[in-house]
C-alpha cells in the first residue's frame, strides 16, 4: 500500500504525563474512506492519541503526516484546518443557542455590517443536514434536543469546516439502540463520500459492523493493525484484554437465589412522574433483577424513585417487610439502597476532587471521628477499593477528571459498593468499560448476590441482561408489562419482541 493513499499518519508518537508514559512509539495511520476502528483497554491510550492528532494535547515525539506532508498541529483550529474534526465524547455545544448557531459558532457566514447572518446559517445548515441524509430542525434550540441530535450537530459542524477525517469516541456511549443504528447508516454514507472515519468503541459488535481495519493499542502500545477480515473476534478480545476470557455472557444460575421467602425489597403500585406508572414488583435476597425497555421506556425513572431522587406520588416501598419513606438519596442509602447512576460524569462522580475523595463521599459517616475524618481509616478504605477494582490512577490523590472514561466508571462503581448496600441498582453498569472489565463487573454483580444482596440492573444490551439476570421485568411508558423467569426466555429475540410489546 502507497502511503499516499493515507490520509493521516502518525508516526512513532509518545507522550507522557508528569514523567508517566501514556503513548509509547504508536503509529497509526487511516485511508481515504475507511472506518478505523481503534480498540484497547481502558486507559490503553486511545483518548489521548485521538487528543494528539486533534490538537489538544501535543506529543513528546513522533510525527503527523497528513496529505502525504508533514503537519504541525499545535491546536484545535490546526487539526480543523488540516481536516480533522472530532465528535466529542462530551459534546462541545453551547445548549442555549440553535443548532445552526452551534454549527457556525467559530464559524458564522457574516451579513452585511459583519453580523452574523442567521438566515445563511440556516440555510446552510440545511444544506449540510441535506447531504447527510438526516433531519434535523437548524433552528431549535440545542437544550431541547437530546443526546442524538446533538451528536449529529457536531457531525455537520465538523463537515461544514471540511473535515475529512471524523474521530468518534465511543460515540453510541448515549445513544439509544435505534439512535445508534442510524449512526451507522450515516457513517455508511460518510465513507461513500471519501470521509474517514475513527471509530472507538467498547462494543466489538460495533467494530464488525462498521470497521475496514483495527489497530489495538495495549498499555500505551501499538499491538496490531489489521483488515477486520484477517483476526477472529477471539484475536482481538484476547489483544484488548491480554489474556483469554470465556464464557463472559453466558448465563449461570446460581443455586442460593431464594426463590421463596420474605422480599427484600417489595413496591406497590408505585407512582412517580410520567414514567413510573402503578410499578408493582418484588425481590428476593440474592435475586438479579433486570430492567428492559426502549428508551423512554422509564427504566432510569424507577431507579431514581427507588434512590429517592424522584418523588413518589403515591403506592409503597416496602424494605425487609416495612414501609419506608424513601424521599431523599440519604434516606435511600440509610434503608440499605444504592444507585449507580447512568450519567457518571454529572451524578456520580465531581471531577475536580480527587479518586481517593470521590471514593468516599458515600463513606463519610464512617470514617469520621467525632468531628474530624479519620484520614488514616480513609486511606485505607479507598486504597483497598481501588485496589478491589483495579481502579487505573497513578496515586490516589490524583483528579478523577484525569482519568480514562472505563476507569471513571470504576470509580463510580467502587465508590457505591464501598458503602456495602443490600439493595444496589446499576443503572448501564458496564457502559465504557472495556471487555476485560465488563466481565469483571458481571463477575461482581453475580458475587453480590450470591452473598444475599437484591440486586437490579438496568441495560440496554440484551446479551449482558441476559447473562446475569435471574427475572426480567419489561417496562413500557412507565409501565411494567412482562415480569418474565429467565428460564423463559430463550434467546436475545425473544426479549426484544417483549420489549416491543409484541
Ligand atoms: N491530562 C492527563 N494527565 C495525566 N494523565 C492522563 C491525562 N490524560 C490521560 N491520562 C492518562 O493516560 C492514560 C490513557 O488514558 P486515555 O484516556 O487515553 O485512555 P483510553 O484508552 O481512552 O481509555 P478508556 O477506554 O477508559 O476511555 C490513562 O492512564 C490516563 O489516566
Ligand atoms: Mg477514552
């Protein structure tokens, strides 16, 4: 293959932080367009190339050739002018201005007098949702739009400034499942055009469906690139993870479920907003519970009623047999409920602070002593779960905001389990987290409820749901429609017929 028909290379790229070696001799390179895929573990390395070849962080050493000629990208303009855009994981737009203000935002065709021309915009913002295939409104305003349509505002802000290459990471992380099949047609009709595309995603069969080539990077190295066609999927979770793992969504039934006796945990007619309508269920001691629906479907809205987040309108909540007010997370958390929220950038975790704070925001009632934390005991407790965890930061003090996204998530997690709940619900437990940990946290989510715990889970993948849930309960606009023994379902078809309410 001529390199001239790279578009991008990167060639022998390192990078440190503060003397820790991140990036060590990667090269990478894309063609004119292909979907590369980009896969590793959490924290491989993989933001931070993607953050090199965008401007945003600069490499300790190595090149960028782009066009066949040597590139200096010193900022984000710089990637922008040589044709790179990134769709953000944490979207970039300002959610009070309208989409085609957001597109032209650096950006704007100027009117008469060097306003700026709202009309043009418009119109061109229609232009460019045109070539896309998809509709989207240029005038609403972005705060009201949801996470889809935000994502396909950054896609036309990047092609309206000539991108050629479109980095996407772990772009369906917020996507519903029908949001995230249009995602791929639209990436199918991007690489029509000659656009390329680098795709990093968690979820190998994402990968299949839309990658030409793979490149694996594992501990900060390149480990392969290869056509898609040339490695089994065995390949690659064995080069992401560093070592064989089977049976990861195989379903286990385990022996200690109570299948009679008292609930642990028991709602009735429960009521709360538009999404949680007359929910009536129980839970056993050591039962997996999982939650499945369409989006919209209210899932997150029973999990939030159940952590007191939402207020419940009227039914009851029964705990170990007693009727409890649950109308505050702390109250949730003194009844022996923990939710591990969905959004873990904006509920669970505060970014500034550090790992070893963010651990133990939930533990402080034990580690005080009278009025003083005890730092001593603090230490301890949060070494020992980012040790549990495998939790990747260089030292505990560290700011969670320096993180890769899969080892934010463990924290999040760590942190919940930390305060040694008997009723835990995950809300999309293992979104972000790479292959290896995924089956680490189903591993755990099972331990839990071996030990007696009641446990619910919420997710949109039905395979996971699949192989760690003893009972499914089908949810539909707030509504549960199937309870459903696991033993009764059959394969992941016969859920999503269920959850269409077929
Ligand atoms: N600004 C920074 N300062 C210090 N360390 C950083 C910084 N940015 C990233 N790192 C570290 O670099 C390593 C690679 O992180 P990166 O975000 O690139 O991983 P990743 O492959 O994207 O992982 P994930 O799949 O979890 O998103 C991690 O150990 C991370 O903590
Ligand atoms: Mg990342």
């Amino acid at each position: 293959m001529n390199t001239a028909d790279n578009v991008v290379e990167m060639r022998s790229i390192s990078k440190g932080f503060n003397g820790v070696s991140v990036l060590k001799d990667v090269s990478f390179d894309v063609r004119k367009g292909e979907v590369h895929a980009l896969a590793g573990g959490n924290g491989a390395g993989k933001s931070t190339l993607m953050k090199i070849l965008q401007g945003v962080y600069q490499a300790d050493a190595g090149e960028i050739v782009i066009g066949g000629k040597p590139a200096t990208i010193n900022s984000i303009q710089d990637a922008k002018a040589a044709g790179i855009g990134m769709v953000f994981q944490e979207f970039s737009l300002v959610p009070s201005l309208t989409v085609a203000q957001n597109i032209f935002l650096a950006a704007e065709p100027l009117g008469m007098g060097g306003f700026i021309d709202d009309r043009a915009s418009v119109r061109r913002a229609k232009e460019v949702f045109a070539e896309m295939e998809v509709d989207v409104d240029p005038q609403a305003e972005v705060s009201r739009l949801g996470t889809a349509y935000w994502q396909l505002t950054e896609i036309a802000k990047a092609l309206s400034q000539n991108a050629q290459v479109l980095i996407m990471d772990e772009p369906t992380a917020s996507l519903a499942r029908h949001e995230s099949e249009a995602l791929f047609e639209l990436i199918d009709r991007l690489k029509q055009r000659g656009i390329s595309i680098i795709y990093i995603s968690h979820r190998m069969d994402e990968v299949y469906r839309l990658a030409d080539r793979i490149t694996i990077l594992r501990d900060g190295a390149r480990l392969l690139t290869e056509p898609l066609t040339a490695v089994t999927p065995e390949q690659i979770v064995e080069g992401i993870v560093g070592k064989k793992i089977e049976g990861q969504l195989a379903y286990r039934e385990r022996d200690h479920v109570a299948h009679e006796g008292a609930p642990l945990l028991e709602v009735r007619g429960l009521n709360a907003g538009p999404r949680v309508r007359d929910v009536s269920f129980s839970l056993r001691p050591g039962e997996i519970l999982g939650l499945a629906g369409l989006m919209g479907s209210g899932r997150t809205e029973l999990a939030r009623a159940l952590f007191g987040i939402d207020r419940r309108e009227s039914g009851e909540i029964l705990i170990r047999g007693e009727k409890v007010n649950l109308n505050s997370p702390q109250q949730a958390i003194d009844a022996g409920v923990a939710l591990i929220p969905e959004d873990r950038r904006a509920q669970g975790l505060v970014l500034d602070h550090s790992v070893r704070d963010n651990l133990l925001l939930p533990l402080l009632g034990q580690i005080t002593r009278g009025p003083f934390l005890d730092s001593m005991k603090g230490k301890d407790l949060s070494s020992s779960l980012i040790k549990k965890f495998a939790v990747k930061v260089a030292h505990p003090n560290r700011p969670v905001r320096l993180l890769s996204g899969g080892n934010q998530q463990k924290v999040v997690i760590a942190k919940w389990l930390g305060t040694d709940p008997d009723i835990l619900i995950l809300d999309e437990p293992t979104a972000g987290v790479d292959i290896g940990t995924k089956s680490e946290i189903l591993d755990m989510i099972r331990e839990l409820a071996s030990a007696g715990k009641a446990v619910i889970v919420i997710s949109s993948e039905y395979p996971e749901l699949l192989a760690v849930s003893d009972r499914v309960l089908v949810l539909k606009d707030g509504s549960v429609i199937r309870d459903i023994p696991r033993s009764d379902i059959a394969d992941e078809e016969y859920l999503q017929l269920a959850v269409q309410g077929v």
